[in-house]
C-alpha cells in the first residue's frame, strides 16, 4: 500500500489563501472552521533582523498521530495508506483532540458539537483526483502532495514548480 | 494509481458533472484561465486552466469565490428604480426596456438642454468594458469619462507612452536574474499582466530580489534587499539610486548613446539627488541605496514590478518615468528577461473600439480639467473632484447625469464626504452593477450586470503582455447582461445605432476581423498572442516624438511641464506641515492589499469574508503601547479631515511612525441604505483638493497622510 503525505514548504507561501479557498470549495464547511489555516508568523533571523512568514495549519497525518490516541470514541481512525480520518458522525465533541494536537490543525464546529480536520481528501484520492489543495491551485507551487520520499526528492531537484512557457 | 494536475477529464467522472468549459477569469484587475465545472446547467467548480500562459492552473482564492457572487442571493439579477427619496432603500423592480428607455430618454434630453458634456460616464478598475464604454461617450459626444484611470494603471499608459511608446512589462517566462518589487504585493494583489505565480517562478528559479516597501510584506521579507522608504518619497528614492548608476558608470552606455533623449539635462537632474539627501529625504540608509542600484544595475536582465501604490501621489508621473528611467538606463528595456514592449496580435485595438477619433474637437476641449491636468487629458482622463465641482458648483458648466458601471466612487475615491454629497445633489444617475452598493443607493436606476461567468468577451483586450485570451459564457443569472451588451443596446436607442452591432458577437467578429478569424473560431483556441521581438528600437525607434527613449519629455515640456521628474514633497507631511504634525504625528498610509477582496469588493462573500472579518489598521507596538492600544481594539483614525475607526492589529513589521489602514470598507450585512459607507471608509480622511493631485496626471494623493489614533473608548460614545 502507497503510503501518502500532504507537504507545505513554508518558505515558498506567500500567504495567498487560495489554498483556503479551494479548501472551502471542495468541503463547503460552516463559516468559522478552516480544515486548512494561514497564519503569520513573527521571528527573527540569524543576524537578528525581524522575518515575516507564513505558517499553514492543517493535519499532518502524523506517523505518531496524538489525537487518535486522545479520542476517547475511537473516531480518529488511520488508513493504511497513512491518511488519518475524523469520522465527525462519530465525533462525541469532547475537544480531546483539537488538545492533543500539537499544530492547531483541529477546528472546532460549535453547532454541530463535533470536531473536524482535513482527511486528506481522501474521497479525492481514491478516485486518482489530488487533494483539492495540492492539486496545482497554490500560486506558489509550495504545496505537495503523494510519497513522501517522492517529494523529498521533488523539492530537492526544484520540481513541483511549473515550468512557464516559452515564448516564440 | 496516478495523479495529474488539473485532471478535468477524472473530475467530470467522479463528480459527474455536464460540461466543463474554459474560460478567463475577471475576478481582478487582470484575468487568469480557469475551467468552470457545470451541473444542472449551474456554475459549481472553479479550477485554474492547466494550459493557460498567466497562471499555469493556478488561481487565487477570488477567482475560486466566483461562484459564491454569481449565485448570491443579494445580488440584482433584474433592473430597478427608485421608488423614494434618496437614499430610502426603496427600489422597484422594472423591465430591461423601461430601464434603458428612461436612461436613453435622460441622455437625449441632457445633451440637448445643456451639451453631452453634462453626462459622465464611469467605470471603476474595469470590468474589461473600458472600450466600449469610452466608445459610447465618445460617439454621444461627452469628453467626461470618470475612471480610476488619473491614478491607477492609467499613469502608466500616458508616462510610457510618452517616454517608450508602450507600458514595459516584466518578461517573466524569459527568467529576469533580478526583480526589483517596488510599492507591489503582486502575489496578493490584482496585478495587471502577469500573476504571482509568474513572479514566484522566476524567484525559484533564483533570480535576486529587491523589495521597496514601507512594510515588511513576505516579498521584502525573501528580498534580498529591502528598501523600507518614507511613504511617498519614491521618487526622491529612484533618483537617489540614479544618482549612484550614473556616477558609478553603471549604466549602459552604448543604450544612452544611441537610444536616450536628454541624457545630459537629466545627469543634472539626477545629480541634485545624492545618497545623502536621499537618505534625509527617505529615512532608507545611503549604503542601502547604494546597494540596491548596485544590484539592480550589474545583474542582466533585470525588471521592476511596479503597481498602483506609486500612482496614488502627488509625484504620480514622476514616479512611474523615474522607474522607467531606472529601466531605460540598465539596457533592460525591451530586453529579453528584462522589461518588454510586448505587442497584441494584430486585431482592432481598444483605442480603435473605443473610438476616440470620433469625439469633436469642440467637444474634446470642453473635457473637465482638461486644461489643468494635461498629460491625463491628453489620455482621455479626467480627475474626479471636477466632476464632483460641477455638480455642486455647476462650473465651469452642469453635470446633469452620471452613469457608472462597475464603479463606487463612494468608497473609492477621495474625499468621500464630497463625493456622497454630488451623487445625492447629481439630477439623474444609472449604475450597472452586481449589488446595492453604497454608490448605487443613490442611483434613479440600477442595472444588473454580468459577472464573467455570463458573457463571451476578448480576455486581456486592453493589457500588455500581448495576449488574448477567449472568456466564454457558461451561465445566465436572471436578468443580468453584460455591460458590452448593455451599451449596444443603448447605443441604439440614443441613434448610435450605425456605429454597434445587432449582437455584440458581431462586435467581436469586428474586432478580430484584421486577423481573419470569427469569434467563434478564436473561442476553440485556448490564446492568441503577439509576436514576441526584442530591442525593436535598434530597427525602429522608440515611439516618441523624438523616436528615443525619452528621459527629458517632449510632451510634457510641449504641455508646459517640468521635462525632467522630480521630487515633491507631500504637501501634508513631517516636513512641509510641521506643526500640524505634532497634532497629527502619524504618516496613516493606505489600501495595502488583502486576499479575497478587490477594493470595495467582495465584502459580501462568505468564502472571503471569513478570511478577513473586520477593517484593520496596522500599528508597531511601540506606537500601539504609546497610544494604550491593545491588539484587536477598534480604534479611532483621525486625520484633519475626519475620522473612521478600524481594528488594530499590532504589526512589527512597520516603522513606529508608520500606521497603515485598509481602504473601501462597507458593510453589505447592514440592512439600512448606507451599509456603513462613512464608519470606516478611509476616503473620509483623505485630501481630494487639486493642489494635493499630481500636477499632470490629476493623480489624487491618497496614499499618506498624518493622522492620530486613539482607542475608541476615548471618543466618549462619539462614534
């Protein structure tokens, strides 16, 4: 079984949001939960001058995933293809994971009284299709999607980044 | 199992979709390809379009939202008039030809009673209707077409076409090794040729960076060197770097030899300029300077992306010919990588659809302000507050009606108080539009227009990276009728009849006639595009009146110009307005750009709003503690004009003497007919006399002026 990884290279991010949006697009959740979050992101560099960045918040599908074992209804399940999915039917809305989680990657839906995260698309996935964020729509190209050794070794020949086209 | 990119084909089988269909985006300034998934004859997906040249199936979060303002369920889909008083709310539906007929009936009665000048038409940042709507007025006969054109994208039209010929463009696909972003959030904002996704390409492909900017933006922050200026001291900065390329033989020579006008009377000029007095002048280190123009001068090719932020000044054209100076002088003009005159395809152009050449001169001189701002008026621009001065003083003559569309110059223009007071004076106003906004509140009728979901139109007609691209009609909301069609329509009516179309599908046909192919031939292609030629001047000249790259401007010079750029200081600033600094001890700049919303729109979009909720103000948190500012507060920003109030958010990345303010808030959600167009409007507090707009452009200098600010608790209830 191919094992799956969603990437951010936060360097590239220039804080478009479109990645939000299509986010927003394919789920439609209620307005106020962002399965997938930017954030700015104050520091400073190594000579001591300020830096601006952006973080991207979403689930990681951790290999050593700390909600699974928070979730006292057994609603955070892994898939053997490494996806980690919330089953939000079966979500007691007791907020254990959202604690547990150390990316702030787990939104909170109020009204409905249940957790709830990116599963990855998985639905997408399991159809050939690529998770709605990774499929091409970050201006950036920062956001990679498939094997994880096969995006260590894409970031590391500059790949996933669009070649323009020529002009003639 | 596979995966691919934009996989249309695998999206149609699983979501079972009817059709997909290409098309070109026109959520913004410029247009990026997209493809629109449809079911049950509804819009339902859109994606970034694979194939296209802008944005290489990328997209930005507007162009996703598309959906969310075609079907939104405030939106005008049938045409109304207004039923009370101004302002009341209340509005009455009625049908397509009452609503023109009225229109048609006002024109022919204003243009007889007191001339067409007495009508001004208007558009916003253009909805790609420019051309036709310049077309109209110009065959109605009225000189007056309102456009943000005085100080956005149209200063950059007249400054480069009396210095170069044409607007230069950043030559992304050929890899500049140096991009100097200067007053630009391109990855955010609404650029005008190429997108971010272009800009970021060329980044990663390791071209050196130079950021101008006031704030620390992510581009300042990756840059490798970051200019954080004074706001509105641009020019004073792009001399400053002048200074060091000409002094230190940076230059190229060969290209000043044989290619510049005026080289010797602009050293001169540029020698009033050193690092020293740039630096007083601009707060940037002098050895920052020089290390910029260093970098921008010795790395081949090299481009500036440059946006609107330097237009909105008093040094409007000064800034926009400095930078091409900077260009001009490295050899990078129409330099392959660098900065290129790119051509369209050979069609009939927006000039000549727009047909400039049919108002009479008798007319062409009666155009407001025409004879104070020249160089806009030469372009066919006029500056807003003549508008506003006619209809309230009536002088130099009456301006009966106004007709905007896409337009509200309510929230978009300077000195909002003025600009509310002539829509509610004006005798007869129309707007065509997607919703009620605070502009067409006032309005006697109001249109519903098409978004760019529901019209075939030439994509990127009037843009120049000589592309075309085909926008193709996939849905119908109600009533709504793009603005194209609109004006044919109209056209009729008012005995415009032989110079429009019986369809506007004919007028597309006309306008690709020269290249001998139908709208519905260039509908099949995903682009069209010009043929790409550098260093066309070696053959050919520049198109100038000296056929040089004019550093000295002729024109200018003929119009009874200063013929060398300049720096002036703004007239309200630490410098030129002391005292009142000490009242006012905040430089307040304005309009930085956010995600999802283009000036006064998209408020209204779910998907949008909830990225950004509230009208902001940025503050360092030195200034933030001084001032007993918390993050999140409302605060009050007050300028001698008046005052508004936005969220603080404290921001490091900004000098301590710097706040910086969002631009065309208003509050859809709000029931009442203002929608809260004064609350926290920033054009309440700017300065729209015309001493205050750049001298030949008519530029108004929106973009810095002294505030205070103060929690709103302070106001004791006030607000």
């Amino acid at each position: 079984m191919k094992s799956y990884e969603l990437y951010i290279d936060e360097y590239a991010c220039w804080g478009c949001l479109a990645c939000e949006a299509a986010c927003k697009q394919e789920h439609v959740p209620r307005d106020g939960i962002r399965l997938i979050k930017v954030t700015e992101e104050w520091s400073h560099t190594t000579e001591g001058s300020l830096d601006f960045s952006f973080r991207v918040h979403v689930c990681r599908h951790c290999d050593d995933a700390p909600c699974i074992e928070a979730c006292p209804v057994e609603a955070i399940i892994r898939r053997e293809d490494g996806i980690i999915i919330l089953k939000e039917e079966e979500c007691s809305g007791c907020g254990a994971c959202i604690d547990a989680c150390p990316y702030d990657a787990i939104a909170f839906d109020a009204e409905q009284n249940m957790a709830q995260k990116c599963n990855l698309c998985y639905q997408r996935v399991d159809q050939d299709l690529l998770p709605a964020c990774a499929d091409n729509v970050c201006p950036a190209h920062c956001i990679y999607f498939g094997d994880p050794e096969e995006i260590r070794q894409r970031i590391s020949a500059g790949a996933g980044i669009a070649e323009p086209v020529q002009s003639s | 199992m596979e995966f691919s990119y934009g996989n249309a084909a695998r999206e149609m089988e699983v979501y079972g979709y009817d059709s997909v269909v290409k098309s070109h985006c026109r959520m913004c300034h410029g247009g990026c390809g997209v493809l629109v998934y449809v079911k049950d004859g509804r819009a339902v997906k859109v994606t970034g379009d694979p194939d296209c040249p802008i944005n290489h199936g990328t997209l930005c979060p507007k162009g996703i939202a598309s959906i969310q303002l075609a079907y939104h369920p405030d939106r005008l889909t049938y045409p109304v008039k207004r039923r009370g008083l101004k302002g009341s709310g209340e509005w009455e539906r009625i049908s397509w030809d009452e609503a023109l007929e009225t229109i048609a009936e006002r024109i022919l009665d204003y243009k007889e009673r007191f001339g067409a000048e007495s009508i001004v038409m208007g558009y916003g940042t253009g909805r790609d209707n420019e051309a036709a709507i310049y077309r109209f007025a110009n065959l109605l006969g009225t000189p007056n077409v309102l456009t943000a054109g005085h100080f956005c994208y149209g200063p950059r039209i007249a400054t480069s076409i009396i210095t170069c010929g044409t607007n230069p463009i950043v030559d992304y696909e050929n890899a500049p090794r140096c991009i100097m972003v200067w007053g630009n959030n391109i990855v955010i904002s609404n650029p005008d040729e190429y997108k971010g996704e272009n800009f970021s390409a060329a980044l990663n492909k390791g071209a050196k960076l130079i950021a101008v900017d006031p704030r620390l933006t992510r581009i300042a922050a990756r840059a490798d060197v970051w200019l954080q200026l004074r706001p509105g001291t641009d020019a004073a900065l792009a001399l400053g770097m002048l200074h060091v390329i000409v002094n230190e033989d940076l230059y190229d020579e060969a290209f000043v030899r044989n290619h510049v006008y005026g080289w010797e009377p602009f050293v001169e000029r540029v020698n009033e300029y050193p690092p020293d007095r740039v630096e007083a002048i601009t707060w940037v280190p002098k050895e920052k300077i020089r290390q910029a123009a260093r970098l921008f001068a010795t790395t081949k090719p090299a481009a500036i992306q440059w946006g609107v932020a330097i237009e909105q000044q008093i040094n409007c054209a000064d800034n926009d010919r400095l930078l091409m100076a900077l260009m001009g002088v490295t050899g990078n003009i129409d330099a392959r990588g660098g900065q290129v005159l790119f051509q369209q395809p050979r069609i009939r152009n927006v000039g000549h659809f727009g047909a400039h050449r049919m108002l009479p001169d008798s007319q062409r001189e009666k155009r407001l302000g025409g004879d104070r701002f020249r160089l806009a008026g030469n372009f066919s621009i006029i500056n807003p507050k003549c508008v506003w001065d006619a209809i309230l003083d009536e002088k130099p003559y009456p301006v009966k009606m106004l007709f905007f569309i896409s337009s509200n110059p309510v929230m978009t223009r300077a000195n909002a108080r003025q600009v509310y007071q002539a829509l509610e004076k004006v005798e007869f106003m129309a707007v065509s539009d997607f919703f009620l906004t605070p502009t067409a509140e006032l309005a006697d009728i109001v249109l519903p227009a098409a978004t760019w979901l529901e019209m075939d139109y030439i994509g990127d007609f009037w843009k120049r990276h000589g592309y075309l691209l085909p926008r193709r009609k996939v849905i119908q909301v109600g009533e709504c009728r793009s603005d194209h069609e609109m004006l044919n329509d109209l056209a009729h009516r008012v005995g415009q009849g032989e110079h429009w179309w019986d369809t506007f599908e004919q007028a597309l046909d006309w306008i690709l006639e020269p290249l001998r192919i139908t709208w519905q031939e260039f509908q099949k292609m995903d682009y069209l595009r010009g043929e790409v030629t550098n260093q066309k001047y070696e053959v050919k000249g520049f198109s100038t009146p000296s056929r040089k790259f004019e550093l000295y401007s002729t024109l200018l010079e003929q119009w009874g110009y200063d013929p060398l750029p300049q720096f002036r200081e703004p007239l309200e600033s630490p410098y030129s307005t002391p005292e009142l600094y000490e009242r006012f001890p905040y430089i307040v700049i304005t309009g930085r750009r956010m995600p999802g919303f283009f000036h006064s729109e998209n408020r209204q979009l779910p998907w949008m709003r909830e990225l950004h909720r509230d009208p902001v103000v940025e503050i360092h948190p030195d200034a933030a503690a001084r001032e007993g500012i918390r993050e999140g507060d409302w605060i009050i920003i007050e300028s001698p004009r008046g005052r508004v109030r936005q969220r603080a958010k404290l921001f490091p990345g900004i000098d301590p003497r710097v706040v910086s303010a969002e631009h065309a808030w208003w509050f859809p959600e709000r029931n009442d007919s203002g929608h809260g167009w004064d609350e926290s409007n920033i054009n309440i507090l700017t300065d729209n006399a015309y001493e205050n707009c750049d001298p030949a452009m008519g530029a108004t200098h929106i973009r810095t002026l002294l505030c205070r600010i103060y929690p709103e608790n302070d106001t004791g209830g006030l607000l």
